[in-house]
C-alpha cells in the first residue's frame, strides 16, 4: 500500500488553474507544454492514452497557472493557445474552439457575474446540455444531402472524415428539406455502442478498444472490413433560417426536426434555466445522473440562450464568454497493476482478476478491476507491474482498459494464463471467450452448495460451510437435491451436531420445498442470472416447465435478456436438467405465486370488486405495465433482498440504480446515496414504512387500503 493513500484517496486531483501552482523554471514549464501536446495529439488521433483524465487536467493547470505568473513564458504550442493538433486540409468555415472550465458552482456563478459585468445587464436566461466525450466535428449539408464531415483538428482546419459517415447514428444522408447548413456536434460511442465494438475487435483479432472516446476518434478515420457503431449529438449549427436562430435552444429544436440527433432529444436533455441558481441546480441534477445516461459526459455546458446575448458577449482569444464547461471529476485513472489472480466461480468460470496499487475513481476507492478473459488480456498485453488506465462510470464495476507501455518496468514478463483449473488442478475448456472448468459445475460443488443455501437463495437455516463440508466428506451429498433426502439419523451421527440439532436442520431443509421458484432460480446459480433477473424470469414464465421449454424468442421477451444472455441461460439450463427434476421429485416447488397465473387471478379478483382498475397489483400502470422502484435502506421486517422482492410482488419492477426513469423511491433508515439522488431528480418518495404497511395491505387482500396508501406518493394511480 503507498505510503500516500491517505492524500489519494482524500483528496481529488488538483484541476482549477486558480489554485494550480506554476512551474519553478520555464525549462520546466517547456516540458510540460511539450508533455500535454503529446498527450492531446494521441487523445485527437483516438490513440491509447498517455495521461489519464485527471493527470491532463492537473498538467493543463500548472500550465496556466505559469503563464499567468510569467506571461513571458508563453509557448506558440501552448494547450491555452492551440486546440486539438494541426492535421487535415479542411478549412472550417469558422473557427472550432474550445470552451472554458469551471470545477464548482463558486466557479460557475463567477463566470456568470463576469458575463452579467460584460452585458451590462443579467443574463436572459440560460440553457444547460451534456458535455460529451466524443470526438468534435463539423458536418455540412448543402441542398439537404450530407457533403462533409470534417474533424475539429488544430481548429482552423481538419481531416475528412466523410467516407465514415454510413458508421454514425443521428446524421442522416440526407435531410427531409433541401437546406444547406453546417452542424457541429461530438462523435461519441453510447456505452451498448462500446460493448459492441469491442465484441467486433475481438472477434477479428484485434484488441478492445482502450475507451469510448478514443474508439470513437481511431474508428471515423479507420478503415476497416468490419463497422464500428458510433453516434452523433450536434450542439450548434450555422445557416439556420432567422425564425430558429434566435436563440440556441430553438436551434438545437430546429435541427431534432430535420433528423439530426441533439442533447434536445437525448436522456440527458438540454435544459432552459432563467438564472444561474437554476443552472446550478440543473447542473447537479445531471451529475447525479452520469452513471445512467448510456454514454459518457465529462462535464455540463452551460451558454447564454439568446442569440443576442451571445453576439454581445462574444470571445476570447481562444473560446466564447457566453458558454462555460463545468468539468466531472475523472472517471478515468492510472494506478499500477500488482498482481493478476484467477478466481474459479461457482460455475467453474475462471476469470483473470486485477490486483491494484488504491486509486481514487469517481469518487470511490478502486483497488481490483475486472479483465474480462484471459484471450483480452493477452491481445492486450496487460502484465503485472504495469501502470494501467482504470475506468469506472457511475455505478459500473472497476475495468482495465489499457496499460501505459511506454512505463513499463524493464524485467517486465508477459503474463501466463494457468494451464489447468485453479481450484481442482483439472482440465479447463477454452472453447470459449470465457475460460472454464471441464467439471463444471462439479468442480465447484461446495460453491455451489453454499449458493444454494444462502439467505437471498433457499436460505437453509443451520446449515454452515462446516455441515456442508462433513456432509460432502462422507459422501452423503453430491448436489442440492441430495440435501432433501438427509434425515435426522445420518445427520445425528455428524460430529457435535446431536438428535435436537439434526432434527431442526431436518425441518429447516423441508421448509424450503414451499420456496417461490424465483428462489429455486437464484439458488440454482444459473450463469448471467442473478436474483433480480431470476425473479424477472419467474414472474414471466410462472413455471419451471414453461422456462424449459421457452423458445428463444420467447427469452428475448423477458426484460433485460437479449440473444448472447438467451443462448448462456438456455444452455445453463440444459445442463442443471438432471438436478430441476431431482429436486421436483423431492418435493421443491416449481412455480412463481406471482407469475402470469397468479396475476391474472388476481387481476379477475380485483374485477370482482369495486377496486380500482389494476389494484390488485398496485404498482401496474394502468396499461399493464410495472412501475420501476428502486429500495434503499431498510424496511421494516424485511432484509435488503426481500424489499426488493416486495417491489415485484406488489407488481413493480425493482432496479438497484436511481434514474430519471424511477417511478418512486422506497426510502428507509440509513438510506445513503440513492435518496440524495432521487431528491435530486426531484422523484417521488415513499417511506419505508408506509411501504411495508403497502405490502400488508396487498397480502391481506386490502385493495383500497394498498392504493390509498400508494396515492400518498403517486396520486395519478388512482381510479
């Protein structure tokens, strides 16, 4: 551990030029110069990363801050004086800049004060959009057909890029008017985007993609047999008919009509703001959600609406005074690699596991990162001791995207995947991406076991890690269908467990046989599941046989599983055929209480009555479909797990992020991030008792009891 883990951890990068220390030498000051063109000509070239996010940043800032201190200094190559790398022989009809930062709101109400000083007057109002982190361009039309698309490069002039222009989402060949116009706007890769063209590469040899942003930059000037998808998000336009060029909200309106996709029209939508107060609101509003959008945002934009405004406040030497960036911490970090382990799951999936040097990303202590497989992290030749990129976006898991090769120590050796099983030194099949065990399941059958028993499982009361090892030892159990036909002799005879205990454990066991199958799923460990989704699938299928006999179309169904998840899961359960019907023949019950059958009955109950329309599951829609709840902190008489399931009981569909997508948050006693956020988004709140009180009102069959309660956070659900 570094001895400065505690400053690292503590405190965030210094990025603010207002508080960067300058350089002591100009030699010094000329280095870093030289240092931030190198890494900006690999940024605008889509290349790896030199410097990660955070390291630019602070290298950008001691830069100002030297040349405010020593003005003499300045360099004809400074970052402050020149945009993007000089490559291309497009002539941009105007100028590209770049715009200025803040990295609060004390900053952004001091640019705000400034502009109001500029205008004499306060500014009209406001618009406030995402800040992507693409690759900038401008694209022209003339006579409604696309005839260029032109990267930002040194600002002045770019590289065409227009053969390109068939891989980009939301720049249409041609417009429904025949208008000649110039849009700018960034080239990005959504997060599904991303996953994609990862997927692409590695299908054809070659390694993933070090980062959205650079994989969009190398792959709009890449040739290649195969097409990355990529996206477009226009933020201004030139040649915009007088009625739309008023302001830059009716522009970016005006350009949603002709096709062209703009932050108007994207999950993160531009906002309109009367003053700076709500700007700053605005602001926060979408930090919160930077990890839900589906792409990657690296700050917030916030511009003077009017047209007006704008021509009177006009520009710098190097970026407009109407328009400001309030920069994200970094998302992306370098650490070093320590070590790679190999973890065996429960499934026998062997998976490489990075061991890293503690590194603050995102406001979380990063210290293991996933490497996805053993054939990424050859292609990439990622080796211990190696100074790696780590990203992490919102609520997603830790991930190496690349190493800095250029550091790389000099007794460096290439990492060697293990050539048998970690855990049972068996044979392991690398017939796919994804290495595995030959065994299977089998080689991890305590694994497996301990699953099955677990609280958010089956959840067996009594039977600890030291039963199961006994039990296994003695061979008395080879699977979880073995457990049901223990009785209380042969457990007896276990060391230190007695009659008394043996019997309880006997009657522990044969409580679960009345478990919901959405417990069987969970407990049987099915890969690419998990609680949540195989609560998901209970409910859809309502019973063991109809999942097994669920056609692939009829998987694709199911919210959140596409074909890659339908084929793993049909395949999975397959294999566990042999055990569903052992466990069936003990008595294990195979179906969902609130599945398709289920729901209709309740549902003709309700019609019964003079229940409102769909009370009878009181967070369906009134078309049928199920409200997304998200639970946080405790709820009286149930654990984490079991409010989730309450959602779905209810007829809710729960999600463990909160988005402007949730319907409610059910907020309890020590709830933390998420109802700092849900009070962000301005979402309605329910208590976590009044909730509990909700879910004994449904199984008590008291409808209007279970609405009138609902209607407290949701009035519109009733009647």
């Amino acid at each position: 551990m570094p001895d400065d883990l505690a400053e690292r951890t503590a405190v965030a990068p210094i990025v603010d030029p207002a508080h960067a220390q300058a350089h002591p030498t100009r030699d010094g000051y000329l280095q870093a110069v030289a240092q931030a063109r190198r890494a900006a000509a690999a940024y605008y070239a889509g290349e790896q990363a030199l410097l990660d996010d955070a390291e630019y940043d602070a290298l950008y800032a001691r830069i100002v801050a030297s040349e405010r201190e020593h003005p003499q200094w300045r360099a004809a190559d400074s970052p402050t004086a020149v945009v993007g790398t000089a490559s291309g022989d497009v002539e941009h009809s105007s100028p590209m800049l770049s715009i200025g930062n803040v990295f609060n709101s004390e900053g952004l109400r001091d640019w705000a004060a400034k502009l109001e000083k500029t205008l004499g007057r306060p500014v009209t109002r406001y618009t406030v959009e995402p800040k992507i982190d693409g690759l900038a361009i401008a694209v022209r039309y003339t006579e409604g057909r696309l005839a260029l698309i032109a990267t930002r490069g040194s600002g002045h002039t770019g590289e065409d890029v227009t053969s390109q222009a068939r891989l980009v989402a939301g720049l249409p060949a041609r417009l429904p008017a025949p208008v000649t116009i110039e849009i700018r706007g960034e080239v990005y890769m959504t997060d599904a985007d991303f996953a994609k063209g990862c997927d692409l590469r590695l299908a054809h040899g070659e390694p993933v993609f070090a980062n959205p942003r650079s994989a969009a930059a190398g792959s709009l000037r890449a040739q290649r047999v195969y097409d990355v998808p990529l996206s477009f998000m226009a933020y201004a336009a030139y040649g915009v008919p007088a009625e739309h060029a008023h302001s830059h909200s009716a522009t970016i309106e005006h350009l949603g009509t002709l096709g062209i996709a703009t932050t108007a029209q994207s999950s993160a939508a531009l906002t309109v703001c009367a003053d700076i107060e709500e700007v700053t609101a605005a602001v926060a509003a979408l930090g919160a959600r930077r990890g839900d959008l589906g792409f990657g945002i690296d700050g917030v934009v916030v511009k003077a609406d009017l047209t007006a405004d704008q021509e009177q406040a006009g520009y710098s030497t190097r970026a407009p005074r109407w328009g400001i960036a309030y920069k994200f911490p970094a998302d992306t970090r370098t650490t070093k690699l320590l070590r790679i382990d190999v973890q065996v799951g429960r499934t026998g999936v062997i998976t490489p596991v990075a061991v890293l040097e503690p590194v603050q990303v995102g406001g979380v202590v990063v210290t293991s990162a996933t490497l996805h497989n053993f054939a990424d992290l050859q292609r990439r030749d990622v080796r211990p001791g190696d100074t790696v990129h780590i990203r992490r976006a919102g609520d997603v898991i830790p991930e190496i995207t690349g190493a800095v090769h250029d550091a790389r120590p000099a007794d460096s050796a290439a990492y060697t995947p293990p050539d048998q099983c970690p855990r049972c030194a068996g044979d392991i099949d690398r017939s796919n991406q994804r290495w595995r065990c030959a065994r299977g399941r089998a080689c991890g059958e305590k694994a497996t076991l301990l699953y099955y028993t677990s609280r958010d499982a089956m959840d067996i009361e009594g039977l600890g890690e030291k039963i199961l090892d006994a039990l296994l030892a003695a061979g008395h159990i080879t699977d979880a269908a073995d457990l049901y036909g223990l009785d209380v002799p042969t457990l007896a005879a276990l060391d230190r467990l007695g009659t008394v205990s043996a019997t309880n454990l006997v009657n522990s066991i044969a409580a679960t046989r009345t478990r919901p199958l959405s417990r069987v799923l969970t407990g049987l460990g099915i890969r690419m599941t998990g609680r949540t989704l195989s609560r998901r699938i209970a409910r859809h299928f309502g019973t063991m046989d109809a999942i097994l006999a669920a056609t692939p179309a009829e998987w694709e169904q199911v919210d959140g599983i596409g074909g890659e998840r339908a084929a793993v899961i049909s395949a999975e359960l397959v294999e566990v055929a042999p055990l569903i019907a052992k466990l069936a023949a003990h008595g294990v019950n195979m179906t969902e209480p609130t599945g398709p059958a289920a729901a209709a009955a309740a549902a003709a109950a309700a019609a019964d009555t003079d229940a409102p329309a769909g009370a009878a599951l009181p967070l369906r829609r009134p078309d049928g479909s199920p409200m997304t709840v998200v639970v946080t902190g405790s709820v009286p008489g149930l654990t984490r797990n079991q409010g989730n399931e309450a959602v779905e009981e209810l007829g809710g569909k729960s999600s463990g992020s909160v988005s402007p997508k949730t319907d409610f948050v059910v907020v309890g006693e020590g709830a933390g991030s998420k109802a700092t956020k849900a009070a962000d988004l301005g979402l309605p709140v329910l208590d976590a008792d009044k909730f509990a009180q909700l879910l004994t009102a449904h199984r008590a069959g008291d409808h209007p009891t279970a609405v009138a309660i609902l209607d407290t956070v949701l009035p519109r659900t009733a009647g």
